[in-house]
C-alpha cells in the first residue's frame, strides 16, 4: 500500500517507522514547512496543498500531527472520506476483537485497546498506552504514553490525557479537556478544562469551541 503522511515533525517520525515496519510504501510527506517540492530516496516532499500530486484511489492518507487541534483543522480542510485514511497498529499493539478504531487513527507501539471499547478517527493512542473495557475515546483525542483509561470511562472530542495519567472507571472527559501527566482522575472533568495532580484539580475552565 502506498501511503501519504501529512505533517513531519517529531511525532510524524515515529509514525513513518510504524507504517514502514507495516511494509507499506510512504510516497509522499507533506507539510506547511516545505515551499518547493523535492525527492529524497523515492520520497516527495511537499506542501500539504499539493496532495493531489500524489492521491489517487489507491493511495491512502496519515495525518500525523501530535496537537489535537491542529490535526483537527488539518482534517476539515483536506475535506477526505474515512476510506481515504490509513488506521496504522503497530505490530505490538494487542488490540481487542471486540473493539473498534476509527479512520485515521494510530495505535503506537505496546499500547493496549481491550473488550469493547471504542476509539474515534484521527485519534493517538499512545506508547503503552493502556484503554481498559468498554472505554470510549472520541474522534481527535490523544492518549500520551503509558496513560490508563480503566473500564467505562469516556473522554470527548479532543482530550489530551497527559503521561502516566489514571482514570479510574466510570469517568467522563469533556471535550477539549487536558489532564496533566501523572495525574489520578476520580471525578468528572467538564469540557474545557485543565486538571492536574493526585487526586487531579481543575485549574482552569473554560474556552472556545476548537479547530473548527
């Protein structure tokens, strides 16, 4: 399979290695960074405005930018079908039968996706991260590594859970919400907010309706 990745920064690299270790063929790495086009071992580089280079109905799309929000916009404007974005699982993922991944989402190495469970599109499911039964991840959320969603817990759109995060069953996320690394989540966190610590504390509430 051909592959487009969209974006090249430090999370993209080790995106790129995860489709390579798939034995799948990266043809194209976009990004707003690059003016010019250029070829680099069998590689163009290129803005993201000019993937119609490169796509053609066999050719599947990874946008692999690590902020939420920008990967978010990223999507709205390239406007794809679900069918068009490559879902990548390393190879050392164990990913339940039960559960379902959504489009365009990565799944990193040694991270666990357990019964029933259901993660959305352009999702992160980070290094080692652990998503516990019945959990639901909503579309553009970014669970950082070695974070744990225990059972039944549901985070909204865009929720960043930090490192190393737990969240105990139950729990919900409101959208757009960032949970500090290392925090212990025991109550419900509203839309919007930042909590950190142990137990985690909101700290801040509040914002504006994100990448839109």
């Amino acid at each position: 399979m051909d592959v487009i990745v969209i974006g090249n920064g430090g999370h993209s690299k080790v995106i790129q290695d995860m489709i390579r270790s798939l034995h799948y063929k990266i043809i194209a790495i976009l990004d707003s960074k690059y003016i010019e086009h250029k070829i680099e071992c069998e590689v163009n580089y290129a803005p993201i405005e000019s993937i119609d280079e490169y796509l053609t109905p066999e050719v599947r799309v990874v946008i692999a930018i690590g902020n939420n929000a920008a990967r978010k916009k990223v999507s709205n404007q390239l406007s794809l079908h679900s069918e068009q974005y490559l879902t990548v699982k390393h190879p050392s993922s164990v990913v339940s039968s039960t559960a379902f991944i959504g489009a365009g989402t990565v799944v990193m190495p040694n991270a666990v996706i357990n019964a029933n469970s259901i993660i959305g599109d352009q999702c992160i499911i980070n290094t080692g991260a652990i998503i516990e039964h019945e959990n639901k991840v909503n579309n553009y959320s970014h669970v950082s590594p070695n974070a744990t969603l225990t059972g039944n817990v549901i985070t909204g759109e865009g929720v960043h859970i930090g490192a190393s995060v737990t969240v105990i069953p139950g729990i919900s996320i409101g959208n757009w919400s960032v949970i500090g690394a290392g925090a212990t989540v025991i109550e419900d966190i509203p839309a919007f907010s930042t909590a950190v610590g142990c137990p985690a504390k909101i700290i801040r509430k509040g914002g504006d309706v994100i990448a839109q």
